[in-house]
C-alpha cells in the first residue's frame, strides 16, 4: 500500500483531525521490478555484445551504452554518462586527442562526424582512431526518434585484408607480368581472374572480361575443342594438350595449354586455373632450323637453289611476303636474288643506297627488326616514303668479314606479332650461311678460273695461241670416235710451212715466229667452230675438218693455201710464205686419230717430193696420188 496522511485544522488553527489517503500499488511495484529486471537484461545483454553499443535519445543525449563502447572509446569514458550529448562526448575525445582526423582542424572533422551521425541511415563508415586502431560504426535511427550505434573493432581485420589485398596485388603483378595467358573460371565457365595478357589476347580489359564466358569469344571449332578440356578438367585431373587457337586479337598462336581443377575441402571442383603459354615461336623456330639444316646440307639443290629455298623458308617463318639478298657496291644496292608472291621483285633491280633501310643494317653491323616502322627510329627515313614497307628484319652480309650486302625480309603492314630474339639468331644463321656459301662460291670459281687457266696453259700454244700438240690429238681421238658413231665424213689435213728453217736460218728466229703467228690467224680466221686446228711441231699444224668429204676439204685446203701465199709474208722479206698439205678422209680402219694422222702425213710428204706448194689427197697403196 502506499499511505498518505494530513492534519486537518479548523478555521481557528486547532487540530480537529487526519486525513488518511490509502492506495494500492501492487501492480505499479510489479511493474517496476519489471522495468528493472528488463533494464538489468538489457544492461546483461547490451555488455554481452562484443561491438560497442550505444543509444542516444531523440535530443541525441546518451541514454545507455555498453561497456565496450566505454573500452573502444576508452579516453572519452569518462563523458559518457547518461545525459551527455553526442557532440559534448566528441568534444571531449577531441581534447584527448583520441581521433585521426586525417589532416582537418578539430571543428572541420566534428562538423563532417555529426553530419554522418545526425543522418544515421545505416551507412557503414570506417573511422581512425590516433592509436592506429580502425572501428567500423554503423548508426541506425529508431521509431522513437533516438539513434542505436554499433561500433567494432577491424583493426586486424583491416590489417589481414591490406596483406590479402597485397598479397592479391603481388599475385596479380607476377601474373601481369608473365607471358602466358593465365585464367581462373568457375565450373560454368565464367571469368573469374584474368592477367593482362590474357586481356590482350582477348582484346578486352579484365573489367570487360570478368563475368563473362572466355570460350564464347573463340571460333566454333576452338570453342569446342576447348570446352572439352574444361570437361575432363572438371573431372578433377589436370589436362595438358597442345592446341593451335585462333584469339579475339587476331593472331594464331601453338599453344601449350593446362588445366588444374581448383578443389574444395570435399574434394570438389570449385574452379579452373587455366595457363596458356604460346609456344608458337619454339615450335615454329625448331621446324625453321630443321628445314634450314636439310636445304643447307642437301647435294639435290645448287647454290642458287639453296639460297632461293632459304629466302622462301625466311619469308614463311616470319610471316612477310618479300625476301631479299643485296649487293651493295659504291653506295648502290642492288638485288641479286629475290623471294616475292608474285614475282614483283627481280634479280638486277637497282637503287641508290641511301633509299633503302638497309643502309642502317650495314652501318648498325647486327640485325635491325621493327613491327612497325611507323613507331621505329626510322619512322622519318625516306625509305619508308620509296618502298611503303612497315614491317622488316634483316642482318648484314659479311663474305670474308667485308660487308658484302644484306638480307632483308619485309612486308607493306604492320606485323601483329613482335619479332623475338629467336627470330634475330635465325636471320643471323641465314646471313652468316648466305655469307660463307658466296665466299665459298668466290673460292670455287676462282679455283675453276684458276684450272681453266691451268687447262689453257697446258694445251694452247704460246706462240700461236693454237692448240698445241697434247690437245690437239685429244680432241682429234674424240672427233674420230664421233665419226665411227655418226659416219659423217671426217678429213684431215696434215700441213706444212715450205722452207721454213731457211726462214729461221736468214731472217732469224724473231721473222720465223711472226710468219708462224701470221700461218695461224690466216687460216684460223677461214674455219668454223666445229672445225679443230693445231700445231704439232715446229712448223708443222694439223687440220680436222667436221662433216666434210675430200673434195670439199680439198677446196678449203686450196682456198686456204692462196691466203697463206697472199697474206702471210712480213713486209721485210722478198720469199713468199708457201704451204705443203696432205689430206686423208676418215675411214672404218681408222680407230685413232694417229692411223689417219700417218695418211694425211704420208701425202704432205707426197705434196713436198711434188715440189711443195701444193695439196696431195692420200690414196690407197697401188694408186696414184693426185697433184695440185
């Protein structure tokens, strides 16, 4: 009960009484203690919480909060008593130089927090204490006009997430930059990671890419192939193959491919990691110096079938339509063999050097290769201007160390594809076997040259630059075994300089020379090629006439015989220059030459008993000679 009691006076100020006022308030207790046993659960579970809890009331003065709010905030505990607003509570963690306010004055950063809280519409912000700790708040605004926040402690987990977000970008910068392709995608094929060149095969940034499905942006036939290595893969095995992939960015490229399944805790497959590495220059350099070695080391081809081979295989290894091997001689180049589509390029085309990039190959002495010349040094060369090339790699030719010329390989676009140190190892084999084989073609003709000299010396005559004796008969033998074969007509003709010691002997050997001289371009200049003329003694030449019978050889022996009378005595001398022939016609008994020779031979000495000057047909014995 409660009890209420009072005096009651009268009019004259005596007691006359009391007045007792009794009410029952069991139900106003009952419900007391129930306010007090839910504000004791509240304030039990307000500290079981692990964040930091507060309520503020509709005047943003503090109502309750729990001890961890006190800990998180523990420099402005001592504020926070019921009643306190809000600003007051900041104010004083000002003071105590509680918070980071990231650079702004005190009022700036109190202002920007109370127009966060005032709004308190759920919003989850970071704040940073000057302690280094960072606090997660999230404010909410309540039916009676007050405001509920929650604050919690992410300092550590702020921490695991810059390591996890470094750990990520480390990742991601080994990722970017390694060569190959590298993807992770979910079972359904989603891109979930892609490096960056990946993105440059697939065109797109990874903003476009992430989220999408790779294998749609591949051809059918890839796509397919694809899609049934992400099958086996999910199996749970990893997959190796060796596929050729046509990707977004245009290129073709061999590539090595393997595919890990990503398990779970179950043995599950969560994902695929998918690493594609291009393989395409290795395998297209192992075929190059294999064919190269085959072309180089064939007896089939000729040197100028090697080296057209070589410009062929260059032009299908770097993918450019144009091939070239120069020659460079007093500041012209000139293209001495060429490996074009349609032939545009020939052999013999001629330019002044400095109208050409190959002049920076001579000048550089290693190979020069640019993409695209447009973004090369030369960008500004007029070669560019002349020949509209974009694209070429090259190295010079050195023959015996000395710059000889260049090998060239070149297109009219931009190559897709960048040239690779391979590529410039290939150019250099090709220039450096290019370079070798001309040296060793120079050897061998001057070797041939030198043999053909040798040849010449051994079988021309000094004096008369005829054929002398060893030559001539070899070459006789050969015409008499023609004859055997083709019994076309053969004669010959043994002839005979008339007193010529007595030349000798009166004008001297000096006059005897010049007559022999002037007897061998009389009747040189008076025979066919296929005619064989030499001399075979001192003043002794014999004479094989081809397909020609006795009567007509007879008639060139005459003819030939006038000229020497008429043309071959020096101006000096009064004794005409005269000459004995004996002719003989080829016959079956005359297996060599030297059977025919003694016939001819036996008229010349015919033609001399007769009196010299004369030519005298062998005749068979028991027969007349005929005389002229």
């Amino acid at each position: 009960m409660e009890v209420v009691s009072a005096p009651l006076f009268d009019t004259s100020h005596n007691l006359t009484g009391l007045l007792f006022i009794a009410r029952d308030i069991s139900g106003r207790k009952a419900l007391q203690d129930k306010l007090r046993d839910i504000a004791l659960t509240l304030e039990d579970a307000l500290d079981a919480i692990p964040e930091g809890f507060a309520i503020y009331d509709r005047d943003d003065r503090l109502v309750i909060c729990n001890d961890n709010y006190r800990e998180i905030y523990a420099p402005s505990a001592p504020a926070m008593v019921p009643g306190n607003s809000f600003e007051e509570i900041l104010r004083f963690g000002l003071q105590g130089k509680q918070y980071d306010t990231g650079g702004l004055t005190d009022e700036e950063w109190l202002a920007e927090r109370l127009e966060r809280h005032q709004s308190a519409d759920g919003t989850v912000i970071e704040q940073n204490l000057a302690d280094g700790r960072w606090l997660r708040i999230s404010e909410t605004k309540m039916r009676s006009g007050g405001t509920a926040g929650i604050r919690a402690d992410v300092t550590e987990l702020k921490a695991a997430r810059a390591r996890a977000e470094s750990a990520y970008r480390n990742l991601s910068l080994i990722a970017d930059n390694v060569s190959a392709n590298i993807t992770e995608v979910a079972p359904d094929g989603t891109c979930l990671f892609i490096n960056k060149t990946g993105c440059e095969w697939f065109n797109g940034t990874s903003e476009d890419l992430i989220g999408t499905n790779l294998r749609d942006r591949l051809p059918w036939k890839e796509r397919e192939a694809v899609q049934s290595i992400f099958l086996d893969a999910l199996e749970g095995e990893k997959v190796s193959v060796e596929i050729s992939l046509n990707f977004p960015d245009g290129v073709l490229r061999e590539c090595h491919l393997d595919c890990t399944p990503r398990l779970n805790d179950q043995g599950g497959v969560d994902g695929l990691v998918v690493l594609i590495t291009d393989v395409t220059d290795r395998k297209k350099t192992e075929r190059t110096l294999a064919e190269f070695y085959a072309i180089t080391s064939t007896r089939e081809l000729s040197h100028e079938g090697k080296i057209g081979n070589i410009l062929r295989l260059g032009c299908e290894h770097f993918d450019l339509p144009f091939g070239i091997i120069s020659h460079v001689v007093n500041n012209h180049y000139t293209i001495i063999h060429a490996h074009s589509p349609n032939g545009e390029l020939l052999p013999g085309t001629t330019c002044p050097l400095g109208d050409t990039h190959r002049v920076s190959k001579l000048e550089a002495g290693k190979p020069p290769a640019t993409e695209d010349s447009t973004q090369s040094e030369s960008a500004g060369h007029r070669c560019r201007e002349v020949l509209s090339l974009k694209s070429y790699i090259g190295a010079p030719l050195l023959v015996d160390g000395i710059p000889h010329g260049t090998i060239n390989f070149s297109a009219p676009e931009i190559r897709k594809r960048p040239f690779t140190a391979d590529d410039l190892q290939i150019v250099r084999r090709f220039a450096d076997w290019i370079g070798h084989e001309i040296a060793r073609q120079r050897d061998h003709q001057a070797l041939m040259d030198a043999k053909v000299s040798l040849e010449r010396v051994a079988s021309i005559d000094d004096l008369t630059q005829l054929l002398n004796r060893r030559a001539f008969l070899e070459k006789a033998n050969i015409e008499v075994q023609r004859f055997r074969r083709s019994r076309q007509p053969l004669t010959a003709v043994m002839m005979d300089i008339d007193h010529f010691k007595l030349i000798n002997d009166r004008c001297g050997h000096a006059v005897g020379d010049d007559v022999l001289r002037r007897f061998a371009d009389a009747v040189s200049e008076e025979l066919r090629t296929v005619d064989v003329f030499g001399r075979v003694g001192g003043e002794e030449f014999c004479l094989i006439l081809s397909d020609t019978g006795l009567d007509e050889a007879l008639r060139v022996c005459e003819r030939l015989r006038k000229k020497i009378f008429s043309e071959c005595r020096p101006g000096h001398m009064e004794q005409p220059i005269t000459c004995s022939m004996g002719l003989a016609a080829a016959s079956r008994e005359d297996i060599e030459f030297s059977t025919l020779m003694r016939k001819a031979d036996t008229a010349l000495y015919e033609a001399k008993d007769a009196g010299r000057n004369r030519c005298v047909i062998h005749k068979p014995e028991n027969k007349p000679a005929n005389y002229f």
